[in-house]
C-alpha cells in the first residue's frame, strides 16, 4: 500500500487491518488504544490550609517584608 492516509484513517477509525497474501494472513496492524487519562491534581491550597490554618506559613512574613525593600 503507497497511501498511507487511507490506513491511517481506518486505524483513526478503530479498525484492525489484516496484510495478506493468498488470503494467508501475514500479519496484523491494530489501532493503538487511547492515550492514559491525567491524574486528578489533589487541592493543594485546601491541604495548605487544613494543616497551617488561616495564618501565613511560618517565614512567609519575612519573605513579605524582604520582597517589600527591593
């Protein structure tokens, strides 16, 4: 087969393609399963703020303050 765009819309399709040669099968070409979802992020600031509080990070006011002269 010289056109590839053919086999590549089939195999987009979700088509399994046989090659055969006096319908002995030589082999198979079979569409690549969908790609792995991405992992859920957890709520970072929700898991900040259950363990320090309302209250800034320890440090944070100097790191404020510091920022503050430049």
């Amino acid at each position: 087969m010289r056109d590839t765009r053919q086999l590549k819309a089939w195999l987009r399709a979700g088509k399994t393609i046989e090659i055969r040669e006096r319908d002995h099968v030589l082999g198979r070409i079979v569409p690549g399963g969908s790609p792995p979802k991405p992992h859920d992020w957890p709520d970072f600031a929700a898991r900040t703020k259950e363990i320090f509080g309302e209250g800034l990070l320890p440090g944070t006011d100097l790191l404020i303050d510091e920022r503050g002269r430049y």
